[in-house]
C-alpha cells in the first residue's frame, strides 16, 4: 500500500500570500496518478488537479500541482479568502488507492 | 451534470449489515468507474472498493472479507454493504465517479453512518 505523507500539517498565513502544500509517497506514484482535492467543512471535497498537475474543469489558475515520483506539490499562488480548507493528495496509481492525511490552511 | 446523493440508515447496530444506496441522476451509470469512500476523524480516507458497469469490484484488501459493492443498471444505483460491522465502521461514507484514469471527479455529499447498539 502506497502511504502519502502531507506536510505541513497546518499553515498558517494570510489572503493573497502564497501557499505551498507537500505530499510524498512511500513508493513511486507511477505514471504520476495523483490528484489533489480541497474539503471545506461538511462538504464533499472538489477535484482540484489530476495527472500532478492538470487542473479540474473550474479550478482558477491560482492553483497548480507539480512532481513526480514520490514528491509532489500543491501551490497556491495568492490565497483567496475561499481558499482557506483542508487539503488532501490522493493516489490511484496503485490498489489500494490511498489518501493523505491533509493539510489545513488557516488565516493567520 | 451528473449528481449522486447517498441514502440508508444512519445508525447500523455492532455485528450487523450496513446497507447504503447511492442513486445517480443527470447521467448514465454505465461506461464509467464507481466507487466508496469513508472519512472518519479516527482513520481519516479509506477507499473502499469500486466498479466498472456491472463488471467485477475492486475491494480494499482490509475490507475485502466484509464488503461488497454492486450496480443496478435498471435504476441507475450503486449499492454498498459491509458485514459484521463494528464502531471502527463509523465514519462519513461517500460515493463517488472516478475519471478515466481513477481520481474522483464526482462526489455525492456523504451520509454519517453511526454503528452502536
């Protein structure tokens, strides 16, 4: 089973700074199978980037996914007040598909 | 746009069958992949399994002795049942539409299942 590891557990920053968001594999994600998808609270969470780094039909260009292999990245650009949420990577390269354990992005 | 919206009992006692239905509107079942999802606080993401059509399911080999995981073509419906449940079972379960290469590009809104006596 292929374990992602998100960091940073929370990061704490203001609207219109830049997020950076991490997510490693305990294995090679191959033919990069993952995605990278945002939960606000008792909501469903919405696909933002598949493949690393295609963006979902919708998602501003604020948002971009970069990596391969193991490591992997989520940036915001310039955080927008609806961009405060939990993060989650996902891969489904391998079965089982597995998920990360989140990231949480919060106004400082 | 397709929508789905899961439904069944919120409450399933331990030892017993949780049975959820998740019902697809706005487009067809068939040509794509499905799939169950859970959240809960204690063990955050668990893939469940999935399914192609009403071709054979993919099950998550922690789960695989318990569950399974079935479409109604007639009714447009995904089904899920997982046996033997115990409160390790608690959780947020979602079903979900995987794109063509198996991330989720669809979610329905999640039904909390509770299983407690």
């Amino acid at each position: 089973e292929i374990v992602l590891t998100q960091s940073p557990g929370t990061l704490s920053l203001s609207p219109g700074e830049r997020a950076t968001l991490f997510c490693r594999a305990s294995q090679t994600v191959s033919s990069s199978h993952l995605a990278w998808y945002q939960q606000k609270p008792g909501q469903p969470p919405r696909l933002l980037i598949y493949g690393a780094s295609s963006r979902a039909t919708g998602i501003p260009d604020r948002f971009s996914g970069s990596g391969s292999g193991t490591d992997f990245t989520l940036t915001i650009s310039r955080l927008e007040p609806e961009d405060f949420a939990v993060y989650y990577c996902h891969q489904y390269a391998n079965s089982p598909l597995t998920f990360g354990g989140g990231t949480k992005v919060e106004t400082k | 746009q397709v929508q789905l919206q899961e439904s069944g009992p919120g409450l399933v006692k331990p030892s017993e069958t949780l049975s959820l239905i998740c019902s697809v509107s706005g487009g067809s079942i068939s040509g794509f992949y499905w799939s169950w999802i859970r959240q809960s606080p204690r063990k955050g993401w668990e893939w469940i399994g999935y399914i192609y059509g009403s071709g054979g399911a993919n099950y998550n080999p922690s789960l695989k002795n318990r569950v399974d995981i079935s479409v109604d073509m007639s009714k447009n419906q995904l089904s899920l049942k997982l046996r033997s449940v115990t409160a390790a079972d608690t959780a947020v379960y979602y079903c979900a539409r995987l794109g063509s290469s198996g991330w989720v590009d669809n979610w329905g809104q999640g039904t909390l299942v509770t299983v407690s006596s």
